[in-house]
C-alpha cells in the first residue's frame, strides 16, 4: 500500500473505525472483480459503510488526498464498474441493506441501496403491489447498483426500466455534502432532475444512499407463452404482429438457436422445439384471468406460429422452467467458455433481423462461435462471443476489433452501443463512436461539477 492509501486508511480508521475497514489480502480479493469476465483489479482498503454520514467522512477525507474511491452495490455488474481499476479505496454499500419503508397510500419503495432487487419485488408483491424492473441478476443485484446502471429487464417493453421508477434520491458528494432530491410526488418540475441525472451515472457522479421508488399495482394474474420459429425474421415479424395488436405483452424476448442449444445442454433440460431456428418467449399480464386469455386469444390470432405449437405456462411450475432457460443463458455461456464477449447493443425492433444477420455473418467469417439473445419487445440484442479454445494472446489482440465492428454494425442500423449494462470500464475507449465531441465534452463538464477532483469511480465511462 502507498504512503497515500495508508494515510487514507487511517484517516479513516479514526473517522469511522478501524473494525469497517478491510485490508487483508485474501478478502481484499473478493473485491477485486464484478461479473465481467476476465477483468480483476484488488483495492487498497475496503471500506464499509452503514450509513450516508459515513459515505459523506470517508468521501471527503479520500477527495482531500486525492485517493480514488469505487463504489460497489452486489459486484454484479458486467462492464467492470465495480472493479477498483486505480486501486485504492472500494466503498462496499453492502451493510445499507434495509427496506426502509412501503408506502401502500403513495405507492412507493424508501430503500437503502444495497437491498436486493428480487427482496424488493417480493416485498412490494405481499402488499399488492409491483416493482417492475427485472434484471436477469434480480437474486443477486442491489437496487443501487440498478439505478448506477440504469438496469433494464424483459418487464421494460411494458413497464420501462429503472429510471422510470426513481422518484427521489438522496446522495453523496465527494466533498461530503449530502442531498436530497424528488419526492413522493407524481409530478415534479422543481430545477433540473437530479434522480435522471444520477441514473445511469454508473458510480462517477456520486454515491447514492437512499432511493424512494414508484410502485404500481401488481397484475394478479399472468401467463407465458412459448413460440417457435423457423426463421429469426418469421419471429421478428410476429413481434411488430403483436405489438401492433396492442396487446401489450409484460414481456417480449427471443433467443435465437445457438442460444437455446447451449443453454438446455447446461442445464441437461430438453426445451420443446429443439429445432426452431428461434424462440420467442411472451409474458401476459392482467387484472383477471379472463383478460389474460384474451391476450392470449388476441396473439394466437395474429402470429404465424400455428396454434397446436404455442406452449402455454399456466402453472407457476411450467413459467419457472422456460425463464429459468432464458435466465440460465449467461451462466450457460460461462460454464462453456469462461473468456467471453458480452455486448449489449441496443437498435430499433425493425432492424433487428438485419442486425443480427450482419452480425452473425461478421463473426461466421471468422470462425467465432456466438450467442444471440435479448429483448425483442425493445430492441436490445445481447451478443456474447466465445473465444473457446483460442489462445489468449490472439482473443486479446482481437477484442478490439470485434467490439468496433459489432458497435458499427448497431450504430449504422440507428442503433447504440449499449442498452443497460452501462460503458464502465470495458467500453470507455468506445464512447466516441456513439457520442459526438460535443456530447462527451458537455458530460466531462457535468463529471467535473460533481466531481471536481475526479475521485469517483476514475477511468469509468471515459476513455483516457
Ligand atoms: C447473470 C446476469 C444477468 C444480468 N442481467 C441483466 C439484465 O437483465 N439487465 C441489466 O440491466 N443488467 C443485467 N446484469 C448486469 C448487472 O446485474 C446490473 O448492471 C446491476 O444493475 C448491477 O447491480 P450491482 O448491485 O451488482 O452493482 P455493482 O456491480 O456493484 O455496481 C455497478 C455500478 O454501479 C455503481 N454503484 C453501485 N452501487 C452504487 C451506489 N450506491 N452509488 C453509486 N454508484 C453505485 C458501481 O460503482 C458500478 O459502476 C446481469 C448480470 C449478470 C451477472
């Protein structure tokens, strides 16, 4: 450790006790990955904080040393946010785990920010109520680490993703300032929105301590349906089909082949229709059963897929299996090559076919093997390529590579480079091709308003 982060650990050893900070080389460790793959870097100190008075001394003793600071929710994250790649101070949330409270009247969720997502959906669940985004990691990401990110899920087609449900903040600044914004308020036109701000902020604006959410009322009944495909195109139309019907679907996903083949693999569970070339996977919701079968009659009326070859989950049993498939996609991909590729692009719904098939074609040419999956209802592609048994020093000098032509591919059909998973530390050198000079300089200035010293979470979202 540097004369600097030794300085810093005492400081902070006397601000807020030597018992919350850690710096034994075995659990610094822990801390020094999220859920990307192949990137690690250990902090200094690991510092853990209960509350935002805490958060407010350790950040301003770390602003006046000018020692880094990176602020970790679960470790979930996949474009290395979390990872502590300066070193020095990780700030672990993980203590501020409490539902603070649920305003049935209102509405509305008062948590800290390291309550896991999943425990909140069940919580508001017992009250009738509904928290609606639905990350995949749902079990093991934290609610802060979700509005860090601006984590999205399948629910976002019908109930938008995480930014649609902050309604109030409160935060810390590296100077130690702590503030408070929005309210349980629907409307608010009060100043600049600070919680749209920090959305998506990605842990470089400022440490987020307490969130106040909107709810809405759970839809008591709900109902999956399986669709197989011949073609990814045939699925694809069948989405506009739907969407058009005004149906409404809670969710609209699809994994192409490759994507169903090594997922029923790992999990040693046959999907129906091995050999659809694509599968579309549809989440209804309603107010009663009967409007549930409506839906269900209205899109068995309007796709292409015959009606003997619709699955429907109607037990909890039968939906838990076919999203346990769908969820199980990256853990599949893990199992199977543990150096991978993982890009999120984001581009229109209409241009997914051809997206995917430049995409797919790209990749074919050079032998590498790839998975494709997402959220048809929104246009957010997930590709994963495997870099198999390719050796190491040649899948690095290749990454670039793939990532500018993929990001190329997506931009050139109005797309973007990422839908919910955030720039971080993977694809900072990368925001140029999305953003214009003007953009990105514009964003440097509002980074240096909030964090003049540059602190916080340093190296993220900006290339060098
Ligand atoms: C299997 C799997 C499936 C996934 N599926 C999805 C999905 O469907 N949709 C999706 O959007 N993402 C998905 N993710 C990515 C990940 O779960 C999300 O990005 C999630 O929001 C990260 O939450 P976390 O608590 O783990 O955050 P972390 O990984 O700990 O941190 C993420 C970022 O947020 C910052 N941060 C965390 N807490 C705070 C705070 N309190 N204040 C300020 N900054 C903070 C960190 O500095 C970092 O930059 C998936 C990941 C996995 C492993």
């Amino acid at each position: 450790m540097n004369r600097l982060n030794e300085k810093a650990r005492a400081m902070i050893a006397e601000a807020i006790g030597a018992e919350n900070i850690i710096v034994e080389d075995e659990i610094l460790d822990r801390y020094a990955r999220d859920e990307t793959s192949d990137l690690e870097h250990a902090p200094d100190i690991v510092v853990r904080v209960s509350t935002a008075g805490e958060v407010g001394r350790v950040l301003k003793i770390c602003n006046e040393l000018g020692v880094p600071v990176t602020p970790r929710g679960a470790g979930t994250g996949v474009t290395g946010g979390a990872v502590p790649v300066t070193g020095g101070v990780l700030l672990s949330l993980e203590r501020m785990n409490r539902i603070l409270e649920i305003d049935e009247r209102n509405m509305t969720a008062l948590v800290e920010p390291a309550v896991i997502t999943g425990d909140l959906q069940r919580a508001a669940r017992e009250r009738g109520l509904m928290y609606p985004p639905d990350p995949a990691s749902l079990d093991s990401c934290s609610i802060g680490g979700n509005v860090a990110e601006g984590a999205g899920g399948p629910r976002a087609v019908k109930y938008g993703t995480t930014k649609d449900y902050v309604l109030g903040l409160e935060f810390v600044l590296p100077d130690g300032a702590i503030i408070t914004t929005g309210g349980k308020f629907v409307k608010n036109a009060t100043g600049f929105n600070l919680c749209g701000l920090l959305t998506g902020s990605e842990g470089t604006l400022a440490v987020i301590t307490k969130i106040l959410l909107r709810l809405v009322p759970a839809a008591p009944f709900s109902m999956d349906l399986l669709l197989p495909y011949d073609t990814l195109e045939a699925a694809v139309d069948d989405v506009y089909a739907i969407i058009a019907r005004r149906v409404g679907p809670a969710a609209l996903e699809f994994m192409e082949e490759d994507a169903i083949r090594l997922t029923a693999r790992h999990l040693g569970q046959d999907m129906p229709f091995p050999d659809a070339r694509a599968h579309l996977l549809v989440q209804l919701d309603g107010t009663s059963e009967e409007a549930v079968r409506d839906q269900v009659a209205a899109i068995a009326g309007c796709i292409s897929v015959p009606e003997e070859r619709i699955i429907a989950a109607e037990s909890r049993a039968q939906s838990e299996r076919i999203w346990k498939a769908r969820r199980a996609i990256r853990e599949a991909i893990t199992a199977e090559s543990p150096v991978f590729l993982a890009e999120d692009t984001v581009v229109p719904r209409s241009e997914i076919p051809a997206f995917l098939k430049k995409v797919k074609e790209f990749l074919n040419a050079r032998g590498l093997r790839s998975v494709m999956f997402g959220h048809a209802g929104d246009g957010n592609v997930h590709i994963d390529v495997l870099s198999g048994g390719m050796p190491r020093a040649e899948w690095d000098g290749l990454v670039p590579e793939l990532k500018k032509n993929i990001y190329a591919i997506a931009l050139a059909h109005g797309g973007t480079i990422t839908g919910e998973h955030g720039i971080g530390f993977t694809r900072r050198d990368y925001l140029g091709l999305a953003l214009g000079e003007d953009e990105i300089a514009l964003q440097k200035r509002v980074k240096a308003a909030f964090d003049p010293r540059g602190i916080l979470n340093p190296r993220k979202i900006f290339g060098d």
